[in-house]
C-alpha cells in the first residue's frame, strides 16, 4: 500500500508538471539523492529507488525508500523539480482542519514549512515538507504517533535535500 501511494504521489507529480508551463528549473539525477535517504534507527529499510525523467515542463526527479518495524511502515519520497510545485500548495497555505478521525494542519518542520495529516484510528498519516520551492519530502507512516513521525522526518538531511542541483 504504502509503494502505491508513492507511485501516486510521483504520478501526481507528473500530471501537474504537465500541466505547468516551460521548464524553469532543473532536477538533479536521482542517484546523487539516495544516499540522502538514510537507514532509520530500529526499522529494517528497502533499497532507495528513483528515477530521473524529462517531462513536458522540464526533468523531474523522485526518489522514495520503504521502511518497517515491526507492524510500523514508513514511506518516504523525495520529488524535484517543477512537478513539485502543484504539489505543494497545501503546504504553503495556513490550514488547521480537525475531524471526529482525525487532523490536518500546516506547521514548520526544521525551519521548513509542513502540512501534517493524522488519522486517529489507523495511526497514520502523511508529513509532507517543503524543502525548496521546487522540492517536496514526503514521509508517509502507519502504526506510529504523530510525533513519532515528525521526530523521524526530522531524522533526514532536509537541508542537504534543499541544496541538491
């Protein structure tokens, strides 16, 4: 489950970079990004995967790597370039929304904006953080807290994330 939402979010990515107009920046080859994706203090993680394209609005970059504790999952996804724009609009608006199963709201994470979403009854959730104007780190959880998940997202090198070319 936790591979398909990537592949969601990376193809989300693709149809807004579509839609976006010329290409104004570009997106460094994936391969000097997994090495940013670091090994998770008591989760057994995956390989990191990436690709590196050329799409109608410029190259895209993603990068995304599985982790598991346990009945805990951990999904993290790196996406660059103008595709990351259109997804970061929630995270550059300030929004606080609270339901009977849980929460969205937007907040800062190491010196960068964020949009946290919790669901209380599976303990799950997204993190999604701009690193960059062009660069979204997603770390998706299952089976963990809330905090536990922002203390893990908290764990990666966001400032290396926002300085890579």
């Amino acid at each position: 489950m936790m591979q398909r939402r990537a592949l969601l979010l990376s193809t989300l990515a693709f149809v807004a970079a579509a839609a976006l107009g010329p290409p104004a920046l570009a997106a460094p080859d994936f391969k000097s990004l997994t090495p940013l994706l670091i090994d998770l203090p008591g989760f057994d993680g995956e390989k990191a995967a990436g690709m590196t394209m050329d799409v109608g609005s410029g190259p895209m970059t993603t990068v995304s790597r599985q982790y598991k504790r346990g009945a805990a999952h951990v999904g993290v996804t790196v996406v660059m370039g103008e595709a990351a724009k259109g997804a970061l609009a929630p995270v550059q608006m300030k929004l606080s929304m609270e339901t009977a199963d849980g929460h969205m709201k937007t907040t800062e994470i190491a010196g960068f904006k964020a949009l946290e979403t919790y669901h209380d009854a599976s303990k799950s959730g997204n993190v999604l953080i701009a690193v960059a104007d062009a660069t979204l780190f997603s770390l998706e959880y299952r089976g963990l807290s809330e905090d536990e998940a922002v203390g893990l997202a908290q764990k990666f090198d966001l400032k290396a994330l926002a300085a890579a070319k």
